[in-house]
C-alpha cells in the first residue's frame, strides 16, 4: 500500500503541475477561452489511463496460465522501463518544464482547434499511463490487491489536495527535494518490480533457475509476519528469490541508483555554477563602465521544479 501510495503521489503531483502550469499560462496570455479544449484532451487522458487499468486488471483472467505469466513478466519490465525514464526525465527536464510546456501552447494555439486537446491529453496521458501500468504491476506482485490500489488512489487524492494549495500558494513545499528522494524510492520499488517480473518468466518457462533459491532467508523474515507483508509490499522482498531475481535486482539497484546520483551532481552543478555571483568590474578596471549591483545572479537557477 506504502509503495503504491508514493507512486500515486509522485505521479500525480507532477500530473498536477502540469495542469496548473497549463491552466495558468493560457489564462495570464488572455487564452481562457481555450481552456475548454485543454480540459478536453485531460479528461481524455484520465479516461484512457482508467481503461489501460482495467483492461490489466480483467482482461488477463481469460488467458492460459503460461500465457498470462508472460504478460506480467512483459508488462512488469515494460513498467520498470517506463518509471525509469520518467526518474530520469524529471531529473534532467524538471527545471526547464514550465518553458517546455508554455512552447507546446504557443504551437497549439497557431494549430487547428484540436492541437489544444492534443496537448492537454499527451501532458498528463503520460503519467496516467506510467501510473496505471506500474501500480498494476506492483499489485500483481503484491498480497492484497485492494489495499494496493485503495493506496494508489490516495496518494493521487493526496496529489490532487497538494497540487491545488501549491497553486493557490497555501502551501510552500521544495518540490526539487521531493521528486529527487521519491525517485530515489522509486528506484527500489522497481527494482522489487523487476525481479518480480523475472520471478513470472521463469514460471513460464522462458527463463531459467524456477525452484533453485539463491538464499533462504524464511528463518528471519517468516513467511505471513508483518515483516514479511511489509517488505513484501513496499519493495516485492522475498525471503528466497532465484538467482535470476537476485542478480537482476542488484544490477538493477547499482547501476540505476549510481546513475541518478551522478545526474543529480551534474544537475547541482549546472546549477551552482549559474547562480554563482559575478563580481562587476569597479570603474578603476574598466573605464567607463556603467554603475551596478555588486553582484548579478541567474535568477533562473534558482527557479526549481
């Protein structure tokens, strides 16, 4: 429920910066009559997101067995792809998403009526896909199907109240923080996807290692304590993976977090470096030179997702 409830909050909460951001501009350009057309291509989008969800949560029941293993291994690898990317979207793009977002309107508004829908429907169509698909398979691999997806939607409510009082400025939250420790956690939580996922291709026999457990670690963590219904539900923790679990997990967890966190560095120092204050030359250094501010600043550095 945990981990579901941080992917309905992440996700959401940038969905929800989205449209605020969308709202805003069109209605400080004077372009409030379009937003009709942009609530439109939302609605679209949610509606698609709910579909994607249910097709995943009753479609697969009337597949054989192998088949339906195969469809969690595939989806579950596609989710982790799919959380991946966005991790690193937000990471690299997340300071410069409001200008990206003004740019699509301004080409929208040039367009036929239907670019407006257009937009509003691929902005937040995408998270509502990542969220439907990663949230599916996390409950899949989870032991209570309803307390995962009942986690999902309050984290989205959750998203929804916070997105509303940051646009009202009730509230003042430091969303570069937030998106880089809920990435962090995010990490893990696809690293339990993604052995999960192993763990359903080699039921269907199209990997190998079914049965052969690298460690057991039952002893410790028994099968059916809160320990076991913690771990399992937040990170798909078990106590005696396969070897193909284990190895795809850890490789996974190492080369996927060592690499968020050197983006990160990059990204603070791209930073630094911009906000970093500019000594102007005294007139002694440059003759002529105009009077000024001790020091000029980047304010757009300062400007975090």
């Amino acid at each position: 429920m945990l981990s579901n409830y941080l992917i309905g909050l992440r996700e959401g909460l940038e969905a929800g910066l989205i449209v605020g951001i969308l709202v805003a501009y069109l209605g400080k350009t004077g372009r409030r009559q379009l937003l009709g057309r942009l609530w439109m291509g939302i609605a679209a989008a949610i509606a698609v997101s709910l579909g994607v969800g249910a097709l995943l949560t009753w479609g697969p029941y009337a597949l054989t067995f192998e088949t339906q293993e195969i469809l969690g291994g595939v989806l579950s690898l596609l989710a982790v792809a799919m959380v991946t990317w966005m991790v690193f979207w937000m990471a690299t793009h997340g300071a410069s998403l409001s200008q990206a977002l003004h740019g699509q309107i301004d080409s929208a508004t040039v367009g036929s009526w239907f670019a407006i829908v257009t937009v509003g429907a691929l902005s937040v169509g995408r998270e509502g896909l990542e969220t439907a698909l990663f949230v599916w398979a996390n409950v899949s691999s989870g032991t209570d199907a309803t307390l995962g997806t009942v986690g999902a939607l309050l984290g989205i409510v959750t998203a929804a109240a916070l997105a509303w009082a940051i646009s009202r400025g009730l509230v003042r939250i430091n969303l570069s923080r937030f998106f880089t420790w809920t990435g962090l956690l995010l990490v893990i939580v696809a690293a339990g996807v993604l052995a999960y996922g192993i763990g359903d291709l080699q039921e269907a026999n199209l990997l190998p290692g079914l049965g052969a457990a690298a460690y057991n670690l039952q002893s410790v963590v028994p099968p059916g304590g809160w320990l076991d219904a913690t771990l399992r539900g937040i990170f798909n923790f078990r106590p005696d993976p396969t070897w193909p679990q284990v190895i795809a997990w850890t490789t996974y967890g190492v080369i996927v977090t060592v690499t968020y966190l050197r983006v990160l560095r990059r990204r603070a120092a791209r930073v630094g470096v911009r906000a970093r204050p500019v000594p102007v030359s005294s007139p002694r250094e440059s003759v002529g030179a105009v009077p000024s501010t001790p020091y000029v600043h980047d304010v757009s550095a300062l400007v975090s997702r």
